[in-house]
C-alpha cells in the first residue's frame, strides 16, 4: 500500500474539516484561523518542521495560559479558549514527525474541535463538516491501522477503503438513529444559532424609501422570514401582503414616516380585535436584518417576542411607531406572534394631520403628473372607480424592470414619462402621487408579497420585498398595487439563485429538525408514527404515512441484516470445522468414537459405513489439504454420513468425547 | 484426555466470551471524549452535541462489526518448529486462510504463558490463500509445552480497540535441552556413565587394509584403488576391516530439583551429540524408566534429545 502520505493528508484534511466547523460559527479570532490554516498548508506540502516537539509544546502551553488569561478577563468565552486551545494542539500534532501516536493525537484533538463546533455554531454548514470530518478521520484511521500493523503484504488502498466506507454509512446511520430516538431528557438551551451564513443581512428596511435605486433585491432568493399561519392557507404558495412600513411624506424623490413612537411594551394592539383572525407565528431570520417586525396585512396584534442570542433567548419589547411595530433591542434572530384581519382588510382610514400628510404632493412636483392623472382617471364616477383606474392604468401602459440607469434628477417624472419601465417602488410612488393629485389620500407600503410553503410553514424570500399603496377610499382604506401581478413577488436568477434557494430551505429544515429537535417533536414523531387508520386530513395522512415508512424502511434494513447475519452462520457451517464438529457429535451419539475420541480412529469399518468414510476423509482434506469445502457440501456431507448410519447401533466399545481441534 | 479434563475445557469454554475486546490507549481516550461529549449533551441539550455522541457511539459499534469481520472466519493451522532448542529463538508459524471477504491487521500469538509473547502480525488476509506468518519465540525450559489456543486479533478498523478471538486447536511443541558445551573431561564410572567396546571385522568397515578384490558390477566407485587399478589394468576395490566403535550408555538420574535436572539433561545432550558425531553407538537409560537402545548416526540423536526433552515429565509415546 503506498498510502503514507495519502494517510497523512487524509489525517489533516480531517483535522481541517474539524476546525471548520468551529471557524463557521464566526468566534474562532482571525489569528487563530491563520494560524491553523498555516499549519495546514505545511502539513500538506508536507513538511513536519516541529520534528522535536519540545520547544512547540512549552510554546503551546504558554499560549494556552495566555488564552486562559484572557477569559479570566473576561476578554474572551471560555468555549472559545477551549476551541481555540484543541486548535493549536492539533496544529502542532500536525506539524511534528508522524507516528501512530501523533496521528491518534490529532484524531482526538480534531474530535475535541467537532465537539466545540457544536457548541459554538448551529450552521447547517456544521454537519456537512461533521460528515467530511467523519469520512475522512474514517478513511486515514483505518489506513493508518493496517499499514502500522506491518507483516505480509500491504493491500492496495482500494481494498480497505470498501469495509472502511461500509463502516461510515452504517456509523452515519446509527449517529441519525441514535440522535431521533435519545430521550431529550434536558432543555434545549446551549445551541448558539448561527448567524447569517451566506454574507450579511439584505433588507434592512430603511427610515426612507429612496426612488432611483436598483431593484436588485427582488432576485436575492434569501430566506428572511418563516410563518406558520392559523387557520393553514394549505397552498403551495402565498398571495398575500406581508406589511412592514408605511411612508407618508414624499419630497419627489424620497418617501419618509412622520410618526412618533409610542411606548414600548410586550403586547401592541394596533386596531381592535375581531373574529377569525389569522394568526401567525414568525420567525426574522439572520438575512432579515432589521428591527421593523412584519405581519400579513392587515395586522391588528402583536405580541410575544423573543430574541434568541448566542446562548440564550429572552423576551423582548416591542415600539409601535404609527402603524408600524419595532423590536426593542436587536438580534440575528426574533420570533413573535402577530394576528392579523386578512378577510376583512383594512381598518378605518386615518383622520386629523395623518390625513393632511396623506395628501401633501412634494413642492416642485412635475406639472404633467396632475394633468396625467386626470387624464388616465378620465371617466370615472367615484373615488373608488378613480383609484382603480389608476391603478390599472399604470399595471397595463408600464414595463417593469429592474434595469434601471442609475439617479436621475426627478425619478417619477422620468418614470411616468421617459422610461415608462420600472419597479415596485416606482409603481407605487407613481400611483400614490396621482392618487394624491385627485385629492385622494395615499401612502405607500413596504413589505413583503407572496411565500412559498415548506416543511408546513411559508418561507419569504429576499426577492419578495414589495411596495404598494393603501389609499383612503370613502373611508376606509384601499389597498392599490398598480405593480404588474406577475413581477409582485421574487424573481430568480439562475442556476445560483437556485442553488441559494436550496441551500436557505434547507438551511431551516436543519434549523427545524436537528437544532431545534426536542421531546416533543420526539413525542409527536411517536404519536405520528402510530397507527392510526383516520387522519384528520390529506396533508396528516401523507405525512403518517411517510413517516412509517421510514420506520418500516428502517426495520426492513435491520431485518435484512439480520438475515445477513443468519445466512452467513448458516454459510459458514459449510466449513471444515463446523463438519468436523458436526461428524464428532454424530459419531459421539452412536457410540462410535475411538478410545482417543478422535476422528482418526473412530470404529467406521464395514462396506456400509463406507459413505462416512468418505465424508470423514473429505473432511480432513478440506481442513489440512487445502482443499476447502463447496458452499452447501458440508450439509450433503453430514446427511451422507447420517444415511450412512441409519439404523446402525452403537459399536462395542465405548465411546469417548473429544471434540476436534482446530477452528 | 482425562474426563476431569474435558470437564475443565468445557467449563472454561462456557464460561470464556466467543470474543474479547480490549481498548488500547486511543481508545480509552476516545471513551472518556465520547463519555465528555454525552455529559455535554445531557447537560445542555445541545442537539449537535447528541449528533457528535451519536456519530462517536456508532463508531464504536461500526468498530466492533468491522473487527468481528475480520477475525470470524479465519481458519488456522499451526506450524511447529521440527527441534527447538531451549533458551535459544526459533520460528513458530501459523498458516492463516480465509474462505471469503479480507482481514486487515492481524496479530496471531499462542495462549501460552512463555510463548504467548511472540506475536505474528499480518497487515492483509486476502480469501482464498493460505498465508504463513512466523513469530520468533524462546522456550525457557526443555520439555513438552502445550498448546491449545491459538489468538488472533485485530485492530482494525480505527486501531481504538483490539478484539480478540482465541481459536482451540491442540497442538505440542517438544522443546530439546538447550546447547552447552559438552563437559570438559570423558565420562567415568563414578559419572555413571557406562563405556563398552567391541571389535568388528567387516568388509567395508573403516580400519586397516584387509585385501584388494576386483570391482563387481554395481559396487561402490569410491572404493576402488586406482593406483593398483592402473597398474594392473583391472578395476580393484579396497578391503579394510572394521574399525572398533565405541558403545555408550549414558545414564540419568532423574531425582532431585527440576534445575539439576535440566542441567543433567543438557549436559548429557550435549554429550551424545559428541560421541555420536564420532561415531559412537550412544543408548540412554535413566532413574525414571527412561531407555533408548544405544545406535549411532544422527537419527538416534534425535531420539535421546526427544527423550532427554522428556525426561522428569511424562513417558515417551510408546
């Protein structure tokens, strides 16, 4: 096996993939991650520099008092000391002169490093490098035990990697089934969530809503936001208006809130509570990156929220700042519940200077808006019927696109009436302007549009930030969204954005089903399991059914290895040995055991006895002559020498019991 | 075999694991990481602690089933040495095969308290060939030693722990007195070492020249005498009478501490391989009933050694 330096670079792969998972979760100091990626490189070219491991080791325990120094000064967490610590330790196993015991030292130190990986990220990046630590430790482990072993000759590499990779699918197996069925029997509260994987936050909702800007978010396929709703929706996807901020004051190119903040506090009612709301259970997720909690439109409560830090969640304060609701505070991750009247619509229009800001048109507004306004709202009878045709006017005789040139002087002038193409911000700022020039309060609306369902629940993407208009109509208000239907929610971008997409879905599923994985999922997954023969619906049935499946999936798998397990006894009673026994305890039966107790001299002499003969000769030639016996000949073997014997009774002599040597 | 001995060997199987594990000392670190990691686990409910738990738990299981393939099917046969000397390194060899499937890193060893030291290792089995593997061992004493377990284990796969399987397989290996120089002065009567010598007179015997004949078809070449051969123009062999050899029997006494004992039996080993080198008919008789009928050549040293290795323990094989 020429697999030294295989092994090896296996060995420190392994190590790397084991550090990754720590460094993903952002709190490994950049000094240490060069450090070890240092050591890393020169492993690998490979070069073993700390061939006298003494210096390096007094070296790494003086950093290590140094580290621990620093967490008695509070100037770092002690898991990360510790991290940091299993680090600089596998770093120097690395570097020195490889050995069994080197190797198993890195091993344990890479093991120690996955361990504060799990302590200190809740990524789904970790288990990706928990499965890349475990192949590779796998692969270099066992290279490593057989070519230290020595004696005979090396196999070729390929013939340990097959029961090696046969090892680690039965070992990832066993870890899933171990991790689904061990009682929860504590509270979840160690698990640091992770932070923004794929780069920073991306909507961020802004104090303004500045016209001219690019509208690349609507092709950011991140995940912001998950609900579960109350009565469940059931669709695939959502058409549905997810509020955030309402603007009212528009200067002709950027769009700003005038209102106050109220006080804060754990519940906000923002309108009066009535039937069959919608309820909802959100969470922001780390891409979200603002304080500005959202609701389905039109949101009426909201109340219990949590922030989740690093190792703990406590509750949060929320500010309700018009129509708008804040969290008090900040974190990479909020949950809270918002009741919202979807049926209904909205609530009764403002009235007093909220009103007067509703209808205030900015001071060098372009002279052809108000002119166009009346123009495209030509005909028709009532405020109602004018918004609405203003509304359709803008959806039908104007492009979107999100190709926009850059900043121009008046934004909506150049919208209405040069380009005529634009995005949502444009659309809506077009309409509530032309709303206001009929005398019609209006004010524009940020948030999100549509969701898409996954694991139960809605996932709302980057790409689905919207803006639109509520207009007070007769009053009550009137939501407008003069955007073309088609290009309201998120639009792809390619095979990344599919790829990004992907990886978010799946990024919750994790968060969902391992992170968050408690006692009464388990207990859920007991009581789904179960057999029931009526479900309450459809969707519950599937699922159960899915469910069993997967448990009869898994007993079928140890069913087939235990009748591995029985067909290969039962093959290997075609052995030598197991004849030899076989024919000592018939021979012992029937008295015809030689004074010995062997074989050898067993009284088998006659014609009749000649079959026997035979199996006890062929016996011993596929036990000492090389001979071995075919699967199944050993059975027809016995049978021969049990025919052979038939009636025959005890010889005179009296028998004596020595079983056969030998395995 | 005794019936109080097959009662014991049944015993001590019912009562002896097919397999035995034994952790090295990577292995019991891993232990007490895996043992660290489920406290963790336990103690803050961390989800990915109870993955890293169960991926190290399943480990350990993967490594008792990938080791338990290694090991079962192996069949054994032992390889005795032909005349091992005491204090002295011979081979013992075992020949290893597998009907099917591989085995990696091995290590075969007798269940012995003096041999069981001597370890063979193997780093591949493939199916189907026998392999032998030879250890290098050193028997302290003369005598019969028996064996009846041969251990095979493994490592493999991840080298954390050693599983061991014990394979009954009855075998003896005869251990000679050891070398010693031969005592520095010939046997006495007080030694009680007997000396007999007679004269023999035969044609082919190693003395002095008796006649000169002429060479019969299908004699031995190497006694024809070519000087007179040639003279006379005729093929002659030569004729010499017997040459007197020496008849020994040394005698033993097999009284006293298994120490003196042992010396005796070197030094007489050593004695008989001298007088038998010079062509002396060596016999052997002894306190103990011991008694090989003097003869010469190298054969009859195999005898007295075997007896000698013998001596003070059982009777020879009749």
């Amino acid at each position: 096996m020429k697999g030294d330096r295989l092994r090896l670079a296996l060995r420190d792969l392994a190590a790397a993939a084991a550090f990754a998972a720590m460094a993903i979760s952002g709190q490994v100091p950049p000094w240490a991650v060069g450090l070890f990626l240092v050591a890393l490189a020169v492993a690998l070219v490979p070069r073993r520099p700390l061939a006298d491991g003494r210096l390096s080791a007094l070296a790494l325990l003086l950093a290590v008092v140094v580290l621990y120094a620093a967490v008695v000064l509070d100037q770092l967490d002690l898991v990360v000391a510790a991290c940091i610590t299993a680090a600089l330790l596998t770093a120097q196993r690395m570097l020195s002169r490889p050995s069994p015991r080197t190797t198993d030292q890195v091993h344990l130190a890479s093991l120690l490093m996955i361990a504060g990986g799990a302590v200190l990220s809740a990524d789904l990046l970790f288990a990706f490098c928990l499965l890349l630590y475990a192949t590779l430790a796998v692969l270099s482990q066992g290279l490593g035990v057989v070519a230290e072993t020595g004696g005979g000759v090396l196999p070729p590499v390929r013939r340990v990697l097959r029961p090696l990779l046969l090892g680690l699918v039965l070992a990832v197996a066993g870890a899933l089934v171990f991790f689904v069925v061990f009682p929860r029997l504590s509270w979840n509260v160690a698990a640091r969530r992770g932070g923004a994987s794929l780069g920073p936050a991306t909507v961020g909702f802004a104090d303004g809503l500045r016209l001219g800007g690019a509208g690349l978010i609507k092709s950011n396929p991140r995940v912001v936001l998950r609900a579960r709703l109350d009565p469940d929706p059931g669709t695939e996807l959502l058409d549905v208006y997810w509020v955030g901020r309402r603007f009212d004051s528009f200067d002709g190119i950027q769009w700003s809130a005038s209102d106050r903040p109220g006080r804060a506090t754990h519940q906000v009612l923002l309108a009066p509570p009535e039937p069959g709301l919608v309820r909802q259970e959100i969470e922001l997720l780390p891409a979200y990156g603002s304080r500005t909690l959202v609701a389905l439109d039109t949101p009426v409560v909201f109340g219990d929220a949590q922030t989740h830090q690093t190792t703990f969640t406590v509750r949060a304060d929320l500010l309700p700042v018009g129509g708008e609701v804040r969290l008090v505070g900040s974190s990479d991750r909020v949950t809270y519940r918002a009741f919202s009247a979807v049926e209904h619509g909205p609530a009764l229009a403002p009235a007093g200077p909220e009103r007067e800001r509703s209808l205030r048109l900015p001071a060098r507004l372009d002279p052809r808006i108000p002119a166009l306004a009346r123009t495209l709202s030509q005909g028709a009878l009532n405020d109602r019927a004018v918004a609405r045709q203003l509304e359709r006017a803008l959806q039908t005789d104007y492009a979107y696109t999100l190709e926009l040139p850059g900043r121009v002087k008046d934004p909506l002038a150049d919208f209405l009436f040069s380009r005529r193409a634009g995005h949502c911000e444009d659309f809506a700022t077009a309409l509530a302007v032309l709303l206001r020039a009929r005398g019609i309060p209006a004010r524009v609306v940020v948030g999100f549009h549509g969701g898409e369902r996954a694991a139960g629940e809605y996932l709302v993407r980057a790409g689905d930030a919207h803006a639109w208009v509520e207009a007070e109509v007769e009053g009550h208000v009137l939501r407008l969204d003069a955007t073309p239907p088609q290009h309201r929610s998120g639009e792809g971008t390619g095979a990344l954005g599919w790829l990004l997409a992907r990886w978010e879905a799946l990024q919750i599923r994790w968060l969902d089903r391992v992170v968050d994985y408690s006692l009464a999922d388990q207990a859920r997954l007991a009581e789904r399991v179960r057999w029931a023969p009526g479900q309450e619906s459809r969707a519950g049935a599937r699922r159960a059914s899915a469910d069993r499946s997967v448990l009869f999936a898994l007993c079928g798998l140890v069913g087939a290895l235990l009748l591995a397990a029985l067909l290969g006894r039962a093959a290997s009673s075609g052995d030598a040995e197991q004849l030899g026994r076989s024919l000592h305890r018939l021979l012992a039966r029937r008295g015809r055991l030689g004074p010995a107790g062997w074989l050898d001299d067993a009284r088998v002499e006659g014609r009749e006895l000649a079959p026997l003969r035979a199996s006890i000769a062929r016996y011993r030639e596929a036990r000492f002559g090389r001979r071995p016996l075919a699967p199944g000949e050993g059975r027809q073997l016995l049978q021969q020498a049990r025919r052979a014997l038939g009636t025959l009774g005890p010889a005179s002599a009296s028998p004596r019991r020595h079983p056969p040597s030998g395995a | 075999m005794s019936r109080r001995e097959r009662l014991s060997r049944a015993w001590r199987r019912l009562w002896i694991p097919p397999r035995r594990l034994r952790t090295t000392a990577a292995g019991r670190t891993y232990l007490v990481l895996t043992f660290g990691v489920g406290l963790g686990a336990l103690n803050t409910g961390n989800n990915l602690l109870y993955l890293v738990l169960g991926l190290q738990l399943s480990i350990i299981i993967v490594s008792g089933i990938l080791s338990e393939r290694c090991v079962r099917r192996i069949q054994v046969r032992r390889l005795l040495p032909a005349s091992p000397r005491a204090r002295a390194p011979f081979h013992l060899g075992w020949g290893l095969r597998l009907r099917r499937g591989q085995a990696f890193a091995l290590t075969v060893s007798e269940v012995h308290p003096t041999l069981g030291s001597s370890v063979a290792r193997l780093a591949w089995l493939p199916a189907g060939e026998e392999v032998t593997v030879r250890a290098v061992a050193v028997a302290p004493r003369r005598g019969p030693v028996r064996l009846r377990w041969v251990r095979l284990s493994t490592t493999f796969p991840f080298g954390l722990f050693v599983k061991i399987r014990d394979v009954e397989l009855d075998g003896e290996i005869l251990v000679l007195p050891a070398r010693v120089p031969p005592p520095p002065e010939p046997p006495g009567p007080s030694s009680g070492l007997g000396l007999e010598q007679r004269s023999l007179r035969g044609p082919d015997g190693g003395g002095d020249l008796a006649q000169l004949r002429e060479l019969r078809e299908g004699e031995d070449a190497r006694r024809i005498h070519w000087r007179k051969s040639a003279q006379l123009g005729t093929l002659l062999r030569v004729e010499r009478d017997a040459q007197p050899q020496p008849r020994i029997v040394l005698q033993l006494d097999e009284g006293g501490p298994a120490e003196r004992l042992d010396l005796a039996c070197e030094q007489l080993a050593a004695r008989a391989e001298v007088l038998l080198s010079r062509g002396a008919e060596v016999g052997l008789e002894s306190s103990g009933g011991l008694s090989v009928k003097p003869s010469a050549g190298p054969s009859q040293s195999r005898i007295i050694l075997r007896a000698l290795a013998r001596a003070g323990h059982e009777r020879p094989p009749a």
